[in-house]
C-alpha cells in the first residue's frame, strides 16, 4: 500500500516552512502595533457554532463541511474559519466583563477545513491568519481593521493589492433591500440557476455572488443596496469611507459584493490581487466584515465585532509569484568537524557549548570522513568551521576557521567564549 496525503491537503516541507514563520513572524509584529493578542481555539467545535453563524445556506455549512459524530453520539464539525469559534469562546469566557478593556482585540493563525474542489490556492485544509475585535460600534474600527490588514500585506511586499468594500447595512436596511431583490428577481425565476431559485427566498442576496452566468447578466440590474440603507447604516459608511480617505488608503466600493457567510452587515471589504499565479481575474486573499448580531445569536450579549480572515497559502502563493524572495538561504554559524573516532565525545561537548553561547551549529552524525564534513559545512554555508583531531583535544585546543577570510587560529573553548562577540 502507498501512503499519500489526503486529497486537497498539503505538506509543508523545509526550507519552505521558513516561509510560513516569516509570514506568521511579520503578522504577530503588525498585530502587535495594533494591540491585537492571540487567542487560540479548538479546531474542531459543536456542528451548530457553524451552522448558527455562517449560516444554514451558505455553501461553507450545506456543502463543504468536514462534521461527523464522535464516538460520544456528539455532533462534531472541524472549523471552516475561524470567527465562529472565537465568538464562542469569548461568550463563554465572558470577555465582554468589565474586567475586558474595550474593544476586546485578538488574533489567530491555524489550520481551516473546507470540502471543496481543490485547485492553486483552493485547499480542503487551509490555513487564516485572522483578527476579530469587539465591543465597538465605531467606523475606527472597521477602518482599523482593514488598516491593519493592508500594512501586513505591504510589510510583506505584496504588490497589485486591490480594497473593495461596501456595506450589507443594519438590519432594516437589509430587510428592505431583501424585499426590493426578491421584488426583481422573481420575474427572472424560471431563467435563475437551480442555486439561485433555491436562494431567492432563503438568502436573495448571495444570488448578487452567483457564478453562473444569466445570474450574472439578471443581477446587472438588480437594485443597489446602497439606496436601500437607513440613515444610520449610511453615515456608518460614510465615515468609513472618509477615514480611508484621510489614512489615503484607495479603495473601490463594489455594491454587488456580498460575502459567502451570513453574519456580515454594515461594512464589509476584500482585498484582491489581480493577475497572480492564483487563477485568472482577481484573487481574494484577505475578506472580512462587521458582524453585529453575532455575539448575541451564539448566546452572548449585544457586542458588535469586526475582523477579517487572510488565506495563508494564497499569500504565499503571490510572494513567490512576486518576489522569489521570502525565502533567505539558511546559515550556520559553526560546523565542527571531528577527526578520529577517538574525538567523537569532544566534538559532542563542543557543539553543546556552541549551543549554550546562542550559535547556530551543526555536526557530523554520520561518522563520515573529514573530507566529507568540510564538504557539508561547506553546503551549509557555515560562517566558521571548528576541527578537532586527536593532538588538539590533548591539548584542550580546536583549530578554528572563518570561511570567508580562510583565516585560521587554534585556541582553546575559554578563549573563545572570550571573544564569543566578535564572532557574532
Ligand atoms: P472567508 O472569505 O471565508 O472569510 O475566508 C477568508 C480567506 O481565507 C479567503 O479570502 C481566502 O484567502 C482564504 N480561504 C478560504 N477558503 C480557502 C480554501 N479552501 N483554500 C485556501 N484558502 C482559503 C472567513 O473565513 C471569515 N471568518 C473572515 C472574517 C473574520 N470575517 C470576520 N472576521
């Protein structure tokens, strides 16, 4: 029997997980600027955390969710994004005491599962990078939010980032536009796709994000939900859009956006590549939104949220694709190449010290000739290479060398703890 990884997952292999914790690295410094703290969560939480929030008809929930029942009878689903089970543990925890500063502002990174058709960038196992915040109604932390996420994704060098956002509105506004989408579709029902019909009543708003291509050309002139929005839903946007403005973050408002999860409203925004190596036209790799009513339909009290969730293999993806220059060569400070059996012992406990003094250091485990050693210090790229032969570990000496000058020097390991800064 051969063993193959499952379909749609992937392992990540040296040197390219250096990739991952540079990303991850750069991510926990942005957030930090931020004040942003982890939280982490269980991957896999109660069937009904998900299908309460994203919703009973998004595809994440009717289609493509791994859940099966433990052998408790428990139904058990392992998480498709990450909001989810952070609202749950903060409604749990009660972090939204008096004890929680306000808004309560935290981040995390991990493993996501989707069952769905794998492809570049489209994995079954993923993994976000994600920030949720809550406690504030103000536009500042939707502008935040989306802020925080564009000064990652330029840390990192990304180019071509696109910022579309609109606004799903409060929840009169979205029962109006609800109704005004329902009024004009309805006469196209015989024309939609058999996803659309199933949706026209359930959730007419994800007929807007339908794929299929007479959707497309039916909703070109369906009603915008920006007439429909409540004075209240429209000076939250307003502000939003003026804070971008005044941070001269561009961005374009798509009104047709919607998003694949049911909790969303008010603001809502993607940031997009286009072009990439991902597929053709835009890729999004970052998305998120407001979810005001959240917190309260998994058992919490009135707290408004915002976060955004960010697809870690499709960011990398795109800096391959766009600077081939994430990864750093590896390097090592010493090799220490042993001469004769006799010195094994010795090279050991010179390694160790090495270690202790903060240097990145390698050895032979082999027993491979000294020839061969150099030549693996060498593929290293280590800095310095330490011999000891028999003579020299009599004498309590080792012979070092700094490969880029060739100069050599025997001393002792108290000489070079000694000097253990110049050599750093
Ligand atoms: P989402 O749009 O479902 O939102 O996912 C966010 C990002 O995860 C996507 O833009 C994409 O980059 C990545 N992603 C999603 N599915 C896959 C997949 N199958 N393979 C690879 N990457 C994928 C959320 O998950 C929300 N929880 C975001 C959020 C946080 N909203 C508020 N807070």
């Amino acid at each position: 029997m051969k063993y193959q990884k499952p379909k749609g997952t992937a392992d990540i292999l040296p040197p390219y997980s250096k990739e991952w914790q540079f990303v991850e690295q750069k991510a926990r410094e942005t957030f930090a600027l931020y004040n942003y703290e982890e939280i982490r969560t269980p991957m896999f939480e109660k069937f009904e955390v998900f299908s309460r929030s994203a919703g009973d008809t998004s595809d994440i929930v009717t289609k493509e969710m791994y859940d099966f029942d433990d052998k408790g009878g428990r139904h058990i689903a392992l998480r498709p994004e990450g909001t989810a089970g952070v609202v749950r543990a903060f409604v749990e925890n009660k972090l939204y005491g008096p004890e929680h500063q306000k808004p309560v502002k935290v981040y995390y990174m991990g493993p996501m599962f989707r069952y769905e058709r794998p492809q570049s960038g489209r994995l079954r196992e993923f993994h976000q990078i994600g920030v949720e915040a809550f406690g504030s109604d103000s536009p500042k932390i939707d502008v935040d939010t989306i802020t925080m996420a564009m000064d990652f994704l330029s840390q990192l060098k990304v180019a071509g980032l696109k910022l579309v956002i609109n606004t799903l509105g409060d929840q009169a506004s979205r029962q109006q536009y609800r109704q005004a989408l329902i009024d004009y579709l309805e006469p196209y029902y015989d024309e939609l796709s058999d996803d659309s019909k199933e949706r026209l009543h359930k959730n007419p708003l994800r007929v807007l994000d339908s794929k299929d291509a007479t959707d497309q050309e039916i909703v070109k002139d369906a009603p915008s939900i920006l007439d429909y929005l409540t004075e209240d839903a429209q000076k939250h946007f307003a502000q939003v859009k003026e804070q971008l403005d005044a941070l001269e973050i561009p961005y374009v408002v798509d009104s047709s956006m919607v998003r694949g999860l049911d909790y969303y409203n008010h603001t809502i925004f993607e940031i997009m590549v286009a072009d990439s190596a991902l597929g053709k036209g835009d890729v999004t790799i970052c998305a998120g939104g407001r979810y005001n009513g959240l917190v309260q339909e998994l058992g919490g009290p009135e707290v408004s949220g915002v976060g955004f969730g960010l697809g870690v293999e499709r960011l990398l993806l795109l800096l391959n694709e766009q600077t081939q220059a994430a990864l750093q060569a590896s390097r090592l400070d010493f090799y220490v190449v042993g001469i004769g059996e006799a010195v094994q012992t010795e090279t050991l406990k010179i390694v160790h010290e090495l270690r202790k003094m903060n240097f990145v250091t390698e050895q032979d485990y082999l027993e491979r000739k000294p020839k061969a050693q150099f030549k693996s210090a060498d593929k290293l790229n280590a800095r310095y290479v330490i011999t000891v032969g028999e003579a020299e570990m009599q004498a309590h000496v080792f012979k070092l060398k700094e490969m880029a000058t060739g100069t050599e020097k025997t001393l002792s390991l108290d000489e070079l703890k000694d000097i253990k800064n110049d050599l750093k």
